[in-house]
C-alpha cells in the first residue's frame, strides 16, 4: 500500500507535502530574504546548502528531485527532501533535513517513505541510500523507520539502503 499519492508534481502523505522547490523560494534562500510561508526556523544550513546545489544544477529540481517539505495543517515550509539525480548504476542517494522546530514529530521518516516508494517506482532506480553518521542517533532512526536497512559502513559513516 502506498504511503502518498501523487497530485500534479507534489507527493501527498498524511501530514505533509513534498513539493519541488519555487524558483521564488530558491533564491528567497540564495539571498537570505524570507517567505511567510515558511516556519520561522526555515531555512536550516542544509536547506542554504541544497539550494546553492539546485541553483547549480536545476536538473535536480526534475521529477524525482529535491523538494521542500510542507507542513499540510500549517501550509509552511519545514525542511526539505530529495534525491541526488540521475542514478548511478541503479542506485541514487537521498538527503533530508527537518527545521529544528518540527523535529521528533515523525515527518522526517514519513517524508523519506513517501520519496523512496516513489523513487522506486522510476525504471532506472533498484536502489535508495542513505549515508549518515552514527554518532547521528536521530538520523539513524528516521532511516530505519522509513524502512532503510543499514548494509555498511565503518565508525565515521553508516550506509543504508531500500532495495525495489
């Protein structure tokens, strides 16, 4: 059973959006300005980050690319999601992050389940991973509840994987 669905380009779960970044938005984060559509913590270092990657790379911004993560009850913006596109040899990599004021309330797992099912569904993806430290603890869980597998890795990094 699916855990979204698919409106226009948004994924839809329960309690949130994935939505590809606004041209709008990008460079809102690109220039420091802020939106009132985003949570008064957004943008985190990594969403600056991703942006500065998309501003270089818009093709990440394609069907299966970064998306911001919205928060369906409040409408705002609350991290972001994605998967570093195209493939390689079947497998492509999935990075999130989650404002400090939302964590702990389950949308950084709920986000990735929804992203890596539907990632799975493109013909050339057989497999979703992850990298994260495992002095992350809370990194870690969101993987393994959105259903990831730790399959390697060594003291400094843990790689997780959803295999199709």
């Amino acid at each position: 059973m699916s855990t979204y669905f698919l409106t226009g380009a948004d994924l839809t779960t329960d309690r949130l959006v994935l939505r590809p970044w606004p041209a709008d938005d990008l460079t809102a984060v690109l220039d420091g300005s802020r939106s009132a559509g985003w949570a008064d913590d957004f943008p985190a270092e990594g969403d600056r980050v991703i942006a500065g990657v998309i501003d270089g790379q818009p093709d990440l911004l394609g069907a299966y690319g970064h998306r911001q993560i919205v928060e369906r009850e409040s409408g705002l913006v609350v991290g972001s999601i994605g998967l570093f596109w195209p493939p390689s040899d079947g497998v492509v990599e999935l990075g999130y992050g989650v404002v400090p004021s939302r964590r702990g309330l389950g949308y950084a797992p709920e986000a990735t389940r929804a992203l890596v099912e539907f990632a799975l569904t493109a013909p050339e993806v057989s497999v979703v991973r992850a990298t994260v430290e495992p002095a992350n603890p809370a990194s870690v869980r969101v993987l393994e509840k959105a259903g990831l597998r730790r399959t390697g890795g060594d003291a400094a990094t843990a790689e997780y994987r959803s295999v199709r």
